[in-house]
C-alpha cells in the first residue's frame, strides 16, 4: 500500500479523540434502555463520521477515500468478495459455534437487544458500522502498522483490537473474522472485499437471528 495514502498517527488520535463522545453515548443508551432506537441512530451517525473524516484526512493527501476502495476494479472485487463469502461465513459459524461453547452462551445473542426496529438494526449493523469499521481497522490502522512492522504481526495487532471492541464472549470468533479479513485485503489491496464481505456476514447473521427469535 502507498504510504501516502496512511493517516497521519496524529491525526488518527485527534479523531479517536473526538469520536469518544459518539461511543460513550451509544453505550450509555445501550446500557440504560437496552432497545432504544436511539443507539442504533448514534451508531450510524458514528459510522458516516468515521468514513468522513477519513475521507477529509486522505482528501489533505490529495486522494479520497475511494483510493483505500480502489474504485477503478470496484465491479470485479465486488464479485470477487461475493464469491468467497460463502467459505468466510462457514469459518465465521464455526467460530460462533466453538465460542458459544467455550462461554456457555447462546450463539445467537450478540447486538439483538440494540433495538427492536429491524429497519434501524440492517442500517446500523448491517450496512453502516460494518464498512466503518473496515476503514477504521483495514483502511487506517492496519495500513499504518504494515508501513512499521511486518504483515503477519499488523494482521494480529489489528485482529486484536477488533475482536477488543466486541463483547467479551465473541473475542475468538471476532479475532478469526478479523484475520480473515486482513488476509483477503492484504491479498486484493483493497477495502471493497473486506467491507463487502463484513456486510454481507453481518446481514445475514442478523436474519438469522431474527429468523431465529420469530420462532420462539
């Protein structure tokens, strides 16, 4: 990757910064009032401000953030996420299955109590935080560790500090979704595989659990 196309490390810690606020809110509200639509909004506010100022950010260096989707091969990456999703997802279930197990949790818990509206849920955790996340780990850090370190330890760094963000009890599976993940950008140079995957597990993670919980 172009090291021109990095974030500024100080930059990057002034924006963390000031994205606290939207973090402490969302689980403020997630904390208090469990199905609060609320959080849900907060989080997609959360998740274009990240985009956006990373876009301002790279905008400085004069590229956007369309240079960490490689936009010229956006079609066939599209179709290339789209075809290996399925063998992501398998290793993804597994995963979910094992950690259930280790934790003694029910594998389709995680996030459903964020709120009860399933319009709001697809655009916060199906769309919205997903490609944000992708930016924030892949697209900035990630890119930024590669140009200090070797690929193989950047991918656990990162990895590490996705499955950090997630509860407790889903470490493993997050750790190996974001190994996964790494892998595949590191192999197409771009974000578009990464994120499309990313949405698509969450997508169809969440119907399934609200197959699931309709037939309780």
């Amino acid at each position: 990757m172009n090291e021109n196309l990095n974030v500024d490390f100080e930059d990057f810690i002034k924006l963390m910064v000031l994205s606290f606020p939207f973090l402490a809110a969302f689980y403020l509200m997630k904390k208090v009032i469990p199905s609060s639509e609320i959080a849900a909004v907060i989080l997609i506010s959360f998740s274009v401000y990240i985009i956006w100022c990373f876009h301002i950010l790279l905008k400085k260096k004069g590229f956007g953030i369309g240079a960490w989707f490689r936009m010229k091969t956006f079609g066939n990456d599209l179709l290339w996420a789209i075809i290996i999703f399925p063998i992501v997802f398998g290793v993804y279930l597994l995963m979910a299955f094992l950690t259930s197990k280790i934790w003694s949790a029910n594998i389709l818990h995680p996030y459903f109590s964020l709120n009860t509206n399933p319009f709001l849920m697809v655009l916060a955790l199906g769309l919205f935080f997903p490609v944000a996340e992708e930016v924030l780990f892949r697209g900035a850090i990630y890119n930024y560790l590669e140009q200090k370190f070797s690929p193989e330890f950047s991918m656990v760094m990162v990895s590490t500090a996705f499955a950090v963000v997630h509860p407790l009890e889903d470490w493993m599976k997050m750790f190996v979704l974001g190994i996964l993940l790494n892998l595949l950008y590191y192999r197409k140079k771009t974000l578009t595989v990464p994120a499309t995957i990313h949405v698509m597990v969450n997508l169809l993670y969440l119907s399934i659990m609200y197959f699931y919980t309709s037939r309780i």
